[in-house]
C-alpha cells in the first residue's frame, strides 16, 4: 500500500529566490539554540512509541495499538508544527540569499509535506477504524513500510537539513 513512499519523490521546480517574497522580518524571526536538540529528541519520542507500537502489534494488544496510535500521531504533529514554524521559517528567512541551500531545504521541506500527509491520513484512518484480528496483518505491513520511511526521512533531517539552522 505505500510503497510509493521508498521511491524518489520528484519533487517540482523551486520558484527562483529572487522572484520568491519573503514576508517574515528579522524581529519575528529569532534563532533558537535549543531547538535542534529538541527536536531531536522529538525524533526519540516518537521512534520510542514506534517500537512500542510493534511490541503492541506483535502481542495482538489491540488496547495498546489504540493508545500508542493516539501518542504517536499527537507526538508526530506537534513536532511538524514546530519544524514548521520554527525551523523553516527560519531556514526561509536566513537561506533566501543563498540558493543551493535554500533549494536544499525547500526540497526537503515538499518531501516532508508529501510524506506527513499520508502518515497523518493512515493515522486517522486507523484511529476511526480501531485495528482488530481482521485488520492486524495488513495494519502491520504499513506501520512498518511507514516507520521505514520515517527512520530515512529522520537521518536525512538530522544529517542535513538541521545543519542549515546556524545563527544569523
């Protein structure tokens, strides 16, 4: 079902740097010396009710499933709305001069778009549908196809796009 998501995602052109307006002002936008490490370990978190979440799987704790589905996917937006308002609109403002990073974070940035979306639309399907017996086996091939892509996507993030966030 989402195999897609290990492929290459082609991702559109950027629209030039210097055709792109930038609305935020330099007051608005502050650099944070905690944040990398913060949302790292937001990264943890969230790879921590993962692993519980297999554990859960493979007991066939249904309850549990339920529970961690619910932590997984709170944990999981509240660390998106923060790379969003903190780290990209940060890294948009900074990098808007300089166009091979900015391309870099922008691409990043519609990739983790693309992947948050279908995340977020299994997550909600699952939690208005609970896992049963039923649905168990096919429920576990996804979280596992998606925990996959979400460990690439989480070295990618830690690796690259979070050593763009330097002071101005």
């Amino acid at each position: 079902m989402f195999e897609w998501l290990k492929k290459k995602i082609v991702l559109p052109p950027i629209i030039p740097v210097s055709s792109q307006k930038i609305t935020a002002n330099k007051a608005a936008v502050r650099y944070n010396s905690n944040l990398i490490s913060e949302l790292v370990k937001e990264h943890e978190a969230l790879l921590k009710v993962y692993t519980k979440m297999l554990s859960a799987i493979e007991t066939k704790n249904f309850s549990s499933i339920a529970q961690y589905l619910k932590e997984f996917d709170q944990g999981l937006r509240t660390h998106l709305l923060r790379e969003h308002v903190e780290l990209y609109v940060y890294l948009e403002y900074i990098l808007s001069k300089r166009t091979r990073a900015f391309q870099e974070m922008h691409n990043l940035r519609l990739e983790m778009d693309h992947i948050s979306t279908e995340v977020i639309t299994f997550l909600n399907v699952h939690q208005a549908a609970p896992v049963n017996e039923k649905t168990i086996a096919q429920f576990e091939h996804d979280f596992i196809q998606i925990g996959e892509v979400l460990v690439g996507r989480i070295q990618r993030e830690e690796n690259s796009l979070y050593t763009l966030y330097q002071p101005d």
